[in-house]
C-alpha cells in the first residue's frame, strides 16, 4: 500500500511540476502577445493621426484652390 501511495505521489509532483512550466511558458507568451498588440496599437494610432493630417492638408489645399479661382 505504502509503494502505491508513494508511487502516486511521484507521478502527482511530476505532474505538478510539468504544469508549472507550462504555466510559464505561457505567462511568457501572453507577456510577449501584450507587448506586441501595444507596439500595434502605437503604430494604428500614429497611422490614424497621419491621415487626419493628410486629410486636413487636402481639405486645406483645396480650400486654397476654390479660393484662388474665385478671385
């Protein structure tokens, strides 16, 4: 009875200790996914914002142009 028991308590801490670097492994992963997905979402804002200049500048030109023809 004692063999099966402590047989059973190895394969139980092997097990445990078998989670664990699993557990880390993807501790590690979800850091590195937070990381990438924020360097994302800093290269979509500065996107969007360099658009919107863009688009004013055009609506600014074209502005410009009405104007000059006009006169």
């Amino acid at each position: 009875m004692k063999e099966q028991l402590e047989k059973r308590l190895a394969e139980l801490k092997a097990e445990f200790e078998s989670g664990q670097k699993v557990m880390a492994e993807l501790e590690t992963k979800q850091a590195n996914l937070r990381d990438t997905l924020l360097r994302i979402s800093g290269a979509i804002q500065i996107l969007e914002e360099e658009i919107a200049k863009v688009s004013a500048e055009e609506e600014n030109s074209q502005e410009i142009v009405k104007e000059e023809i006009v006169n």
